[in-house]
C-alpha cells in the first residue's frame, strides 16, 4: 500500500467518523436518526475580488471545509435547527411563516434564506418541516464564504425535505438571491463555486448567463490560506453595501455622461458591455469622468439630476441610506483593473508559459495592491500577513473574500511549502498570544474541492 492510499484511507475514517458522531448527536437530539445529509463547500477566491456583483468573472476553488446537515423532514410544519457548535443557539420555526432578521443576523437566519428562496421558486404553500442538525468547519467571517455554504447547505435540504429537483445552475442563482434576504447585496460567486466546484480544478465563473470553466491551476505551485483571525461579518456592518452601492452610483454617472440609459444600468460591467468596448477604454474613461475626490450625495444627485429622497429610494440599500460621501474613481479603477486581472489570470493558466508563476504571482500582486489602496477593503493584519508571506517565499499573496479581516491566499512554489509554513507561523501566528493556539487551522495549503453534495443514510459510507 503507497502512502497516498494510506492517506486516503485515514480520510475516509475521519469522514466516517466524523458522521457517526453526528448521527449520534442527531438522535440525542431529535430522538430518531437523519435520513439524509447535505454538504456545501466553503471557497477561496484566488483572484477577482469585489467584482462579480459588477457583472464580471472571478477564478474561486472550493474548499474542503465545509458546512455538513443532517436532516430528518417531518409531516408537520416545524423546522428544529441545531447545531455542534454551542455558540449557536437551537432555532425553532414555522416552515410557513419564515422570519429573516437584517441587522447582526443570528445564524439560524442564513439557514432560513435557504429555506425561502426554495419555497418562494415553487411557490409552496404548505411546505415540510424538519429536524436538522448543523456542523461546519469553515472559519466563519473569514471570507471563505461560511455563511453561503451554510445558506447553500439549506438550500439543498430544502429542496430534497420536499422532494423537489432543480439543476446546480438553478440552485446556484436561486441561493445567491435568497442570501440577499440578509441584507447584503452580494454577486454570486460564493453560491456558484459551492454548487459547481468540481474536485481537481479551479473554475472562472461567468455571469448572465451563470457558467464555470475549468481552470488548471499551474504545477509546481501550492496555493496556501492564511486567517489574519480578524472577523469581519459582512451582515452586521456596511463596509461591503457601501462599496456595493460606490460601484452603482459610478455605474450611473458613467452611463450618463455617455448618453446611456443611466437609470436602468446598476453595474460597471452592464456599462461596459452598453459601449462595446475594451478595459482599457473603460479606464480611460473613468479618468476622464469622475474625481478622485470623494462624492457628496448632493453632487451626485446633481450630476444625476434627481432628488435626496430619489437618490434614497431608488438606487441607495437600507443600510447606506445614511452614507455622505462615496469614492466612485477609486472603485471603478478598482473594478476594472481586477476584472481585466482575471481573464489575463485565466489566459496564463491555460498558456502555462515558462514564467507562468511569476506572471500569476505578479497579478496576484497588483490585485491585493488595488483592494489596499482603491478598494479600501484591506485591513493592517491582512497587510502585514500578506507582507509576511511574500517575504517567507510566496511567488504572489492577496486578501481573499470580501477583506477587512479574514485571510489571505498564496501561491508558493511546491519545493518552498514547509519551509514557507513555518516561517509564517513563527512571524505571524507565534508572535501574538491570542494566535498562538490557531496556526493548524489557520494556515494550510489547499486544493480543489468538490461541490455541493446530497447523501443517503446508508450511502455516506
Ligand atoms: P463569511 O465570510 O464566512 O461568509 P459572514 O460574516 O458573511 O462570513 O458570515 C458568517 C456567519 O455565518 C456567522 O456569523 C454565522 O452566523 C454563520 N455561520 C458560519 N459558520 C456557521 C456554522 N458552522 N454554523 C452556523 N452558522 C454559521
Ligand atoms: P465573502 O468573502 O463570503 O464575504 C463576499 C460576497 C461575494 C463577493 C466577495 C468579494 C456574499 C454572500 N459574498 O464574499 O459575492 O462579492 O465578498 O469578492 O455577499
């Protein structure tokens, strides 16, 4: 037997494992086993950060972390939420009558945009209840989208409680809205790459129509996550509809200036695609029409020629209803430049020239250095951690998700990864009392994972 087989084997006892103790937990609980279980993936972005709520493609991979259910559905209405982790509290709702809560969200309130996204797309009137049990493995609030696995993860409980069937695609844009039911105006990607990863390749996913192509991620190179173990939760601040919203309004004042259809058009990429032209022109162009200086609302809706309260209504989020000033020049250089990043990204993969890990490094590179500095969604930990993984031998480090806290992503070439591991760790996890018990979870090399997955009782062995 190679170590490999060795090594495959020790998983697959941990994953059995790893279920009977969630089955016994289930019965303690509900007092009768699970019929089924759901697993959704967490991802990492490795470049394309910011944009796909603009309209452009990103280049994520899931991860093997993930958030697993077990479920039993019931006759009635009642849906019995529970969870391995004590800090999150048991939830009992009505199936019927689904109660989403926007502001510091609780975690049972991601589960239930799960839950009515699928009874909204069939309109059920009487859906099933349930019991079910929630384990997850993914670091929460630290952009390896913890909380769309777990709104994808009820998403498929859903769908399967009452016996209903809608292809990955479907599930995909169907989770990606129903998220929004927390309040953030996200674009897609994390619900994407949870239901259309497939093990062994990264994907570029597309938008309108929603597509994934398979990436091969280039040899000789070991992609590493590294948790600044700052939490950012994005449903309880407005750090991440403020820039939503920054990239709407230059959207608008783009599209006026060029005689476009202004008020119809909600993101960069819509604008880009109304001109017919390239990210350079679109560059170019951002130069010529907005200002570095930040954006007061009155001059917006003078530029706009619309009212405080149209201006509120109509293009603002609840959460930025109370915002003065937004930085459009930044965002949109911001925007375009990453979108730009990821094809070129994609382009080298698929070439694989010689130099191909410098290049990625560098576009890795410039892409941390534009959400640093244009898109303002780095932090001082995320900086340093970055700065740190360069200098302990990564070729290309970003921040990865939606920033301000969370971790970054690294390529590091295959021959440097130990030595690359225990330089991180010593100049960053064991030189702060509170990180020091975290470098195993918080930083490890990762490789393509699979995606979404529904399993029989008697099947999960
Ligand atoms: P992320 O970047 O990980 O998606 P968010 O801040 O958007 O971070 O969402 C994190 C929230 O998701 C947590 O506060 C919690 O409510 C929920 N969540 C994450 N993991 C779990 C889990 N294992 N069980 C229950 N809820 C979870
Ligand atoms: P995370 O890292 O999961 O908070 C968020 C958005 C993504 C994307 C990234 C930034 C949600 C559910 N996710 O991800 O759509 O915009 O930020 O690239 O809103």
């Amino acid at each position: 037997m190679n170590p490999e087989n060795v090594n495959c084997n020790m998983l697959a006892f941990q994953a059995i494992a790893w279920f009977l103790k969630l089955k016994e937990m289930f019965i303690s609980k509900f007092g009768s086993p699970p019929k089924f279980y759901v697993r959704a993936p967490g991802r990492v972005n490795i470049i394309g950060e910011h944009i796909d709520y603009c309209g452009y493609a990103v280049l994520p991979m899931a991860i093997e972390q993930d958030i697993l259910a077990a479920v039993e559905p019931l006759e009635t209405q009642v849906v019995q939420l529970a969870n391995t982790n004590p800090l999150y509290l048991d939830f009992t709702a009505n199936a019927a009558n689904i109660q989403i809560e926007k502001t510091k969200p609780l975690w049972h309130n991601y589960f239930l945009c799960g839950l009515k996204g699928i009874q909204e797309r069939f309109n059920l009137s009487s859906p099933h209840g349930m019991n079910c049990l929630i384990d997850g493995t993914i670091p929460p609030s630290a952009g390896l989208s913890s909380s769309s696995a777990l709104v994808c993860c009820a998403g498929l409980v859903a769908l399967n409680v009452n016996g209903l069937t809608l292809s990955k695609v479907e599930l995909a844009e169907l989770c990606a809205k129903s998220e929004r039911y927390i309040g953030t105006e996200g674009g897609g990607m994390d619900q994407s790459i949870s239901f259309l990863a497939e093990e062994g390749t990264a994907k570029l996913i597309e938008f309108s129509p929603l597509r994934a192509t398979d990436v091969k991620l280039p040899t000789g190179a070991v992609f590493v996550i590294a948790n600044s173990c700052v939490e950012m939760n994005k449903a309880a601040t407005s750090h991440f509809n403020i820039r939503v919203m920054e990239c709407r309004l230059a959207t608008k004042l783009i599209a006026k200036s060029q005689g476009q259809d202004w008020r119809n058009l909600l993101k960069l990429g819509d604008v880009q695609t109304k001109l017919g032209v390239g990210f350079e022109e679109m560059l170019t162009l951002v130069e010529k029409i907005l200002h570095p200086e930040p954006y007061s609302r009155e001059e917006i809706c003078e530029c706009l020629g619309i009212s405080l309260q149209e201006l509120r209504s109509t293009i603002l989020s609840q959460n930025t209803q109370d915002v003065c000033s937004f930085k459009l020049y930044q965002r949109a250089k911001h925007v375009y430049s990453e979108a730009a990043r990821v094809l070129q990204f994609k382009k080298v993969c698929d070439e694989a020239p010689a130099n191909a890990l410098q290049l990625l490094g560098a576009l890795m590179n410039q892409s941390h250095a534009s959400c640093r500095d244009m898109y303002e969604c780095s932090c001082l930990e995320l900086d340093q951690l970055v700065d740190i993984c360069l200098k302990s031998g990564a070729i290309g480090s970003r921040l990865t998700g939606a920033g301000w806290g969370g971790c970054t992503v690294s390529m590091v070439p295959a021959d440097k990864l130990t030595g690359f591991l225990a330089s991180v760790r010593d100049a960053y996890y064991k030189t702060d009392g509170q990180r020091l018990g975290l470098p195993k979870k918080s930083l490890f090399a990762t490789n393509p994972g699979g995606g979404a997955l529904v399993f029989l009782e008697a099947e999960k062995m």
